[in-house]
C-alpha cells in the first residue's frame, strides 16, 4: 500500500522536467574520498528515485539550473553545546545552507551510509523549506537502531507527503532565496 502511494505520488511528477540541483561541498572536515564519494552518490540515487537530479561540486561552476544552489559545509570539532545530539542542521527559512557535523556521523557505523541520509535528511529540509519531521523514514527526527541497520540493506525512503512537500518547496525556492538574499 504504502509503495502504490509513492509510486503515484512520484508518478505525479513523471511528466514535469526533472529538477536538477547544484550541490556545493566545503569539505572542512577533510572527510576521506571514498567516504564522500559513497556518500553522494547514494544521496543522488536516493533523490532521482524521486525524480530530482542533484550535481555536486567543490567549487562553483558554471552550471545552468533554474533551482538556487544548496551550500553543504562538513564540519568536525564540533562542541557539544552545539545542538546536543544532532548530526546536522539546515537552514529550511533561508533555503541554501546545511552544516554537517562530519565528527558525529563519523562516530557511527557505516560512516557513507549515514552520511547519505544525513545530506538528504537534511537537503530536504532545505527543499521543503519547513522545518518538519515524519514518522517514519528518511525524514524521522531521530533515527534508531533499527533505522541504522535498515540503512546498510537499502536506503531509507521518502513518504510520499515529503515527495509532495519537495515539489511544493521547488516551485517556491528560486522566489524564497531570491528575497533572503536581498536581506
């Protein structure tokens, strides 16, 4: 059931151009290749399951897309008085910036793994801007034991009201960003 619900959800979108974004990584963190690698990779194949291709870069290119860019920064030493028990956090209200605390991912089993539900937990926000949990997979607040062992077999999915959630954000990013910058 849950599957028929995805499929149409994304389904909906079939016939619409796919969104491509522009992904930037400040690797601060000096995350391993492999590691980064494995991690974008996944993260892209988790969003073109849905319909939405993403480009990533170290620096910034000259890529034509009619989405803003996203800015990811891997961070490492990172104080426990910054945001106790989180692995990231994005910005969803100004719809550009995420901050992953790579030292805290890295402290956890199958670091590219995680890192991949990290990036698309928290690019997700950014596309939605909302700043929204679900009950259950890639968008759960708190992933569990059982989610971090679901993680290594297959990829944790998107509800299908995050997919809507997505799309709905897309259409309005280009505007939302434009008006932050101008701040």
């Amino acid at each position: 059931m849950a599957l028929a619900v995805f499929v149409a959800g994304t389904a909906a979108y079939a016939d619409q151009p796919q969104p491509k974004l522009i992904i930037y990584v400040r690797n601060t963190a000096a995350v391993p290749g492999p590691v980064l690698i494995r991690a974008t990779w996944m993260a892209g194949r988790m969003f073109a399951d849905i319909g939405i291709s993403l480009v990533w870069a170290n620096a910034k290119p000259a890529i034509e897309s009619s989405q803003p860019p996203i800015f990811v920064e891997l961070a490492t030493a990172t104080p426990e008085s910054l945001r106790p028990g989180a692995l990231a956090y994005a910005l969803p209200f100004e719809g550009s910036h995420l901050t992953v605390f790579y030292d805290r991912v890295a402290s956890i089993e199958s670091t590219g793994i995680l890192l991949a539900h990290v990036l698309v937990h928290e690019i997700t926000h950014l596309l939605q801007g909302v700043d929204r949990h679900s009950a259950t997979g890639v968008m759960k607040a708190n992933w569990n034991n059982t989610d971090y062992d679901a993680m290594r077999y297959k990829p944790l999915p998107f509800t299908a009201f995050d997919v809507q959630l997505i799309y709905s954000g897309l259409a309005g990013r280009p505007a939302l960003v434009a008006k932050v910058a101008t701040r």
